[in-house]
C-alpha cells in the first residue's frame, strides 16, 4: 500500500514515538530506527491501521517512491469545479414520483436530503469512528499492557476518566497516542 500524501501518520520504534506527520517527514526517522535494527510500526491515526512503507534503497530512493500531494484535482464527468459526479440511483417508482414533485428536482432534493442525514449523523459517527480508531491502535501497540482490557472496555463504554486511569502506566508515546486519538469519542 502507498500511503496517502495526506496522510497523519505516527511511527513508533518499538513502544518510543519516533515521528509524527505526514507520509514525508516522518518517513526519514522509520528509515534510521529500521537500519538500526528497531522494529517499526506507522499508524493512520484517522483509521488505526498500520500503513507499510517501501524502505528499499536509500532515503531519496524510498522519498521518491511516496506520491506527491494532488495540486489540481482530477477533471471527469459533472460539474468539475464542484466535485460533482454523475452516478446511476436505483428507487422506486413511487420515490421518483415524489422527488419529481419537488422544487429543485431529483438532484437537488436527494443532495438535500444526503446533507441533513450527515449532519444528523455527525456526532455519533465521529465518536464510533475514533473509538473504533483508537481500539485498532491499542490492540496492535498495547495489547500485552497492563489494563488493556479495562482501557479497551473504558473506550467503548465512553468513560474518560476511568479510560485515562487505565493507559496511565503505558509509554508515553503510546498513551499519549491513544489519548489523543480517543478524544473526539467523549
């Protein structure tokens, strides 16, 4: 997988945070803790996963391989400078009757109702995405650690204060990952 230019990553050397940002400047410090003999892990920190980077060759070889960040988007079918994109929307009958009553038309009605569901939806996706974020982080760099399972079971139940009191002891690169992973859940 090549990573996204985007991309917030951390990489931890062992249990030590080494770097943090994206995919360019923290691919240098993997590459040194890697020649050294560390074992090295890189996180998305949006999604948890661990994200691979190709280390071959020197540091300007594997810098080389990493895609460049997208300065003009993609041009396609739609309305471009919008970002629109035209698709195929399967409904029944009777929902294309009522959308045909609308003001605006079907598009309009249907981007309408796609942004209210969004916006009601806001909130307790946020927090299901960070939780499920932070739990994928914990499992791979604090598995074997003390109060994993009551952290793990703290995350999920939305209790801060005890979630805070069970990574406590952990390095503190990794507990200060998961803290601030796990915020956007409370």
């Amino acid at each position: 997988m090549i990573p996204n230019p985007d991309l917030d990553c951390a990489v931890f050397a062992g249990d030590r945070l080494i770097a943090r940002g994206a995919p360019r400047a923290v691919l240098p410090a993997m590459k040194a803790a890697c020649e050294a003999g560390e074992a090295v892990l890189a996180f998305d920190l949006a999604t948890g996963r661990t994200v691979e980077f190709d280390l071959r060759g020197d540091l300007e070889t594997a810098l080389g391989r990493l895609p460049e960040a997208e300065i003009e988007p993609k041009k396609g079918p739609g309305r471009p400078k919008l970002g629109v994109t035209a698709r195929e929307v399967t409904l029944l009958p009777r929902h294309w009757d009522c959308l045909s009553g609308q003001s605006g038309g079907a598009s309009a009605t249907l981007r309408k109702m796609v942004e209210m569901a969004m916006r009601e939806a806001e909130g307790p996706d946020r927090r299901r995405r960070a939780r499920e974020a932070t739990y994928r982080f914990m499992t791979a760099m604090a598995g074997d650690l003390p109060n994993y399972e009551e952290a793990t079971r703290m995350l999920f139940a939305g209790d801060r204060t005890a979630f805070e009191a069970a990574v406590e002891g952990w390095p503190e690169g990794g507990r200060d990952t998961a803290l601030a992973m796990a915020a956007p859940s409370w």
